[in-house]
C-alpha cells in the first residue's frame, strides 16, 4: 500500500494548500500579492480534482472536468484579474474594515463553523475524502468574510472566487464532482461574471476615477 | 428533438442572432417578434401539458407548471419588447442612442429572455441553476447601461450580491446532489441524479440531515435572487438604474424564474423532511420583506424605487402563499406571478415615459400628470391599481384566495399580520401614486428639466401606438381577475405540480 499513503499526502496536501492560501489572502493586504495566492489556491484545487479523475468510475469525462478547472483556475481567471490590476494602480487595502489580526482569528472562527456545517456532508458520503469537505465550507465562508469587509473592487472579485474555489472544492470532496455539463455551464458563468466584473471595474474608475467601494454611496433610501 | 419543447428556447435565441444582424428599427420590432414567439410556444405548450401530460427530450422538460411559467415570460416579454420599440425610438430622436448601444441592448434583452426560458424548462436543477446565474451576467450590462456614477454603482452592487447570492444556491444544489448520489444507485453520468423527476421520485430516501443543511442554503441563495429579505438590496437599485422595459422584464418575471426553483425544491424538500422546515423559513422570508417593503415605501422619493419596494411586497406575498401550501394557496400563487408580471411590466414601462417627459425620478417632480399626459399617466395609474390589488385585477382574486387559503391552513395570525403589512403598503404607495397623477400640473419655471424636456417629446414619431402594449397588458390582468376561462385547468395542473411535485 505503499503507492496509496503517497496519493494520500498529496491530497492532504493540496486541502492544507487550499486553507493556506485562503488565509493568506485574508493576510496579505497588497492587491497584487492575491493573484499568484489565488493561482496557487487553483493548482491545488486541479490536483485534487486530477486525484480523484484517476478513481472515478467515468475516469476520461472526470479527467475533462479537472482539466477545465485547472485551465480556467490557473490560467483564466489570474490573467483576467490581472487585466483588472492593471487599471487600478498601487491598490492596497490601507484601512480594511477588519483589521489584518482580527481576520485571521476570523477565519480560525469561520474554519470552527464550517467543520460544524458540514457534519451532514460528512457523514452521508462514504468516501474518506468526503472527510475534507469542511476545508470546502471553510473557503465558502473565507470568502463571505474577504467580500464583506474589503474596499477595493479587486479584493471583492477575490472574495468572490474564493467562495467559488470553495464551492468547486465542496463538489469534489463530497460527491466526486458534479455532473460534466453542469461543470462546464458553471465555469462559463464564472468566466463571464469576472469578465463582467472587470468591466464594471472600468467603468468604475473612468466614473469615479478610483476602484474604492467607498464611493458607491450613490444609491440608498 | 420535439419542436414544441424547443421553441420557447429557440424563438429569443434567434431573435438575438438576427438582432445581432438586422438594422436597429427592423431588429426592434423582429424583438417583439421574438418575445410574441415565446408567448404562442409557451400558449403550444400549455395546450400540451393542461390536463397533467410531461414533454422530456433530452436536457428539457415541461409540465403545466413550466408552461405556466413560459406563458408568464412571453406574456410579460411581450409588452416590455413592445414598450422597448418606443423606449429606443425615444432614445434616438434624443440623439441619446449609438447604433451599437442599440444593438446590444436588443441582443442582451434576447439573451436574457432565453436564460429565463431555458431556466424553467431546464429538466435538471444544477442546469437550473447555470441558466439563473446566466441572467444575471446578460442583464448586468444593461442595469449598468446609462453608465452614470448611479447606473454603475447598480450594476456592480447587482453582479456582486446575486453572484454571491446563487452561490449559496450552487452549495445547496451540491449537498443535494451529495444526497442523492447517496441515497441510491446513482445513474450513469450522475446528471440524472440532479433531474427534478428523479430528485422527486426519491425525495423520501434523502438523507433528512444533509436536506436539512441544503434548504436552507437553497432558499437563501435562489431567494435573494427572487428580491426576498434578507438579500434583496441589490434589488431596488437595479430595478430603478435599469432602462424601463428592463426593470419591466426583471421585476416582472425573472424574480419569479428565480422563486420557480424555490417551488420546485420545496417539494422535494417537504417529501424529505415534512413540511414544516420550508413552512418556517418561507414565513420568515416573506414577513419579513412585506415589513421592509411596507416601512421602506411610506418615504420613498424615487417612483421607479417605489416600483422595485412594490416588487419586494409581492414577492413577499408569493413567499407566504408557497410557505402554506396545498393546490388552492398554490393555484393562488401562480395567479399572482402572472398578475403582478403584467401589471408591474405596465407600471415600469409607464414610469418609463414618465421619466422620459419629465426629465426626473423623483415624484414630487411629477405632479399633476393626468392632465398633462392623460394616457399615459393613465395607464401607469391603472397598473398601480392593479398592483395595490383591486378589483377587476387578478391579483385581487389572487390575494383573496391566499388569505382564505391561509385562514384554512391554521396560519390566520401569520396571514392576518402579512396583510396589515399590505394594507401599509397600500396606503404609501396610494398617496405616492395619487400626488403623481393628480393635482396641478408642475410645468412652470421652478422645473426647468420638464420645462425643457416637454416641447422636445412632443412632435416625437408615432406616439399614438405606444399606450397599445401597455392597454394590452392591463387588459389582459383585468381578463385573469374577471374570468380564467380555458386557463383555469391549466392553473389547475400547476398548482399541482407545484404542490405535490412530480409524480
């Protein structure tokens, strides 16, 4: 069994790799340093989708779907938000509404709640990898939380994919990722949605010549 | 591939190609054309599946529910298609309109059409969900279209907050599939095991934990897609940044593409945990968007706001009748999201030439516009009627049946309370609409935006056709509350299906 403790460790480590880079993105607050944690975040993720293609009972659609995630995650989508840096210069989080220290004892709390959550994932699939799912959830909420309480536009796109990362991640730990064409209608949207995104991020700062959700104070009641 | 189950989806796919082609007044009526499709596949399909039948070909299906569905978006495409015509001809002799804004307001309102479509004739739920997402990402451009600091910020709050929203749902949708894959045999492919049929068929062998986690997830995320509390504040932002026959089309209809999934989930989710939990969490959501409605409409200053609040009641109310359940409160449900699609359609592109003579959003900037554009300002004064649910309108028969179908249900207290609720929301959105439409005129020098804006519009083409859709879709709500006629076995077999799902 040798050849199994070896899959083993990398699978443990890409789900360690997948935390780590969430938490990094909470910790780092220079907008450019969350592209390369978001690729690598994206790597792991193809890793453990390629993992578990190789025991799936339709290995080669299983294989697609892995592929399709790694081009996209790895290659897409840090060039598309890249195209989104680029028309906010020196973006840095100078005043996030939760400070640096304070986020990372959130997300230590929000890791807590996704384990509870995802208890009844846990105990309905009965595959070990099943057992990771809360690493899924985890992302989900790390997400929630980057979106919630950043400024720059940029920071909430990543807050947004964080929360996709961790759905996709939720997929696969739990029930060996869904079916082929609704994986592909999935990451047609999210390509889109960023696209869009990026667009608006434009025209944000060609309206209010900056990329701070502060000024989005137009429209209340 | 069965020709009946394809048109609905066809018809806006080919009215967006041809748009992308044809010059802007030929592809603004083919548009019309288009959405008319929708309406005579969807009328095809009803005759079809009325009495209970099933069409399925392949990642489609229908039943009487879909085609009730399909009726209300080709019902409600229609008269905003219509009213677009008019609201891009305006926009033209302004000189506010480049042929390639044109061109992709037509394409994006065709695509759109065709997610809304698609997402109810979907046979699948994660299908489900790709369509409903994918209405988010066409309809961001034109929330977004004015590019203003307004219209921008709309857009970007819209994308943000339903994306993250429908995520939820795409978690739900997972732990779904996690339970059905779980529960059984699953097919080849694994994509059957997501079709509403089969999640139906064994709805009793999911595991009651894991449904437990995903209705919850599923009703937040699909709920703040349909403008329910507590994620609706994307909602009257965009509904009021967008062009009126948008908000038309999204108020109208697309809030209620995204609560189909909510009533196709819920009985699934009651065959597997009762239906108490979906009771429960329905009551909460819908009381509390008629509270926040109803609080957030007595000092609104914006109409087309006033508009998207109103969405909010409404949906509301579509959230209690589904929370009691049962073929009568459903039935009555049903009625209210073709009722409230047509006369919120009205109400939105009326506003739209309002806004258009007058220059401003506000309502004090409105005063006396019955006397100064009788027809319009007249049918957007009946489809306010309409919407505050009086008779002849069907929403009057809607909210009749709902109240007495709770009452029968032991939720009196809960229906009682949503109504008082309605009853504030009646007297805000009564005194708004009245100073609007009654009263001195305010042309005079104080507003010079009117001042300006009123010999501009007067000499514009063809002005006598466009109260025609808007006549039409008030006609057609006032016919539903008079008389359902040949609609009433096909209100019947949807209201079963939405009731007891599929069998």
């Amino acid at each position: 069994m040798h050849g199994a403790t070896w899959v083993e460790q990398i699978f443990n480590l890409a789900c360690g790799l997948l935390l780590l880079t969430a938490v990094g993105a909470l910790w780092r607050r220079e907008t450019s340093a969350l592209i390369p944690i978001l690729a690598v975040q994206g790597g792991a993720l193809t890793v453990i989708a390629v993992l578990l293609a190789s025991g799936h009972p339709d290995a080669t659609e299983a294989m697609v779907v892995a592929a399709v995630v790694g081009l996209l995650k790895v290659v897409v989508i840090p060039l598309l938000l890249r195209r989104v840096r680029r028309l906010v210069r020196n973006a840095r989080e100078t005043r996030p509404l939760v400070n640096v220290a304070t986020s990372l004892l959130a997300a230590a709390g929000l890791c807590l709640l996704a384990y509870a959550a995802a208890r009844p994932l846990v105990a309905v699939a009965e595959t070990p990898t099943a057992r990771a799912t809360p690493v899924g959830l985890s992302l989900v909420l790390i997400g929630f939380f980057l979106a919630a309480t950043r400024h720059r536009a940029i920071s909430q796109i990543v807050g947004l994919l964080l929360i996709d990362n961790g759905i996709a991640a939720t997929a696969f730990l739990a029930t060996d990722g869904v079916p082929l064409i609704v994986e592909l209608g999935v990451c047609a949207d999210l390509v889109l949605a960023v696209l869009v995104l990026q667009v608006l991020t434009a025209r944000m700062v060609h309206t209010f010549g900056d990329g701070d959700l502060d000024d989005l104070r137009e429209l209340h009641d | 591939m069965n020709l009946t189950l394809l048109g609905p989806v066809a018809a806006p796919v080919a009215g967006a190609l041809l748009a992308a082609v044809l010059p802007r007044r030929v592809a603004a009526w083919t548009s019309l054309l288009a959405a008319v499709g929708v309406l005579t596949t969807g009328i095809a399909l009803a005759a079809r599946t009325g009495h209970g039948a099933t069409l399925a070909d392949g990642l489609l299906r229908a039943d009487a529910l879909t085609a009730w569905l399909v009726v209300a978006v080709g019902a409600v495409a229609t008269v905003a298609c219509w009213a677009g015509v008019h609201h891009l001809a305006d926009l033209a002799h302004r000189g506010a309109l480049t042929p390639g804004a044109a061109r992709r307001y037509l394409v994006l309102v065709q695509a759109f059409l065709a997610c809304m479509t698609f997402a109810v004739m979907a046979a699948n739920a994660g299908l489900f969900w790709v369509a409903v997402e994918a209405t988010t990402i066409v309809t961001a451009f034109l929330v977004g279209h004015q590019r203003t600091r307004a219209s921008v910020e709309a857009a970007w709050k819209y994308v943000v907050l339903c994306s993250i929203g429908v995520g939820i749902a795409l978690l739900g949708t997972i732990c779904v599939y996690a339970a059905a894959t779980a529960a059984g045999p699953t097919p080849a492919g694994g994509l059957e095991a997501l079709n509403w049929s089969y999640l139906n068929q064994h709805a009793a062998q999911l595991d009651p934990g894991l449904m437990r986690l995903a209705a919850g997830l599923v009703l937040l995320g699909f709920g703040a897609k349909a403008g329910l509390v507590p994620m609706h504040a994307w909602l009257p932002d965009a509904h009021s940044q967008a062009p009126a026959p948008v908000s038309a089309l999204m108020s109208g209809v697309l809030l209620s593409v995204a609560f189909y999934g909510i009533l196709r989930y819920k009985s699934i989710i009651d065959a597997a945990l009762g239906p108490t939990y979906v009771r429960t969490l329905l009551v909460v959501a819908g009381l509390g968007s008629l509270a926040l409605a109803a609080l957030l409409l007595i000092g609104q200053r914006d109409y087309k706001r006033l508009l998207a609040y109103s969405s909010i009641e409404h949906m509301g109310l579509i959230a209690l009748g589904t929370a009691i359940g049962g073929r009568l409160a459903l039935a009555a449900v049903l009625l209210h999201i073709l009722g409230h699609g047509l006369a919120k359609a009205v109400a939105f592109c009326g506003a739209g030439h309002l806004l258009h003579q007058v220059g401003s959003p506000l309502i004090t900037a409105v005063r006396g516009a019955l006397t100064r554009a009788p027809v319009t300002a007249g049918l957007f004064g009946l489809a306010v009627v309409a919407l505050l649910g009086l008779p002849p309108f069907a929403l009057f028969a809607s909210e009749i049946t709902l109240a007495r179908a709770g009452f029968a249900a032991g939720l009196g207290a809960v229906v009682a309370t949503a109504f008082l609720l309605v009853l504030v929301a009646f007297a805000a959105i009564a005194r708004h609409a009245a100073g609007m439409l009654l009263g001195l005129s305010s042309v005079s020098p104080t507003s010079p935006s009117s001042a300006a804006e009123h010999p501009d519009t007067a000499p514009a083409p063809r002005r006598g056709l466009r109260w025609l859709p808007l006549a039409l879709g008030l006609l057609a709500a006032a016919g539903l509350g008079v008389w359902l006629g040949p609609v009433q076995p096909l209100l019947d077999s949807a209201a079963l299906v939405a009731a007891e799902g599929i069998r």
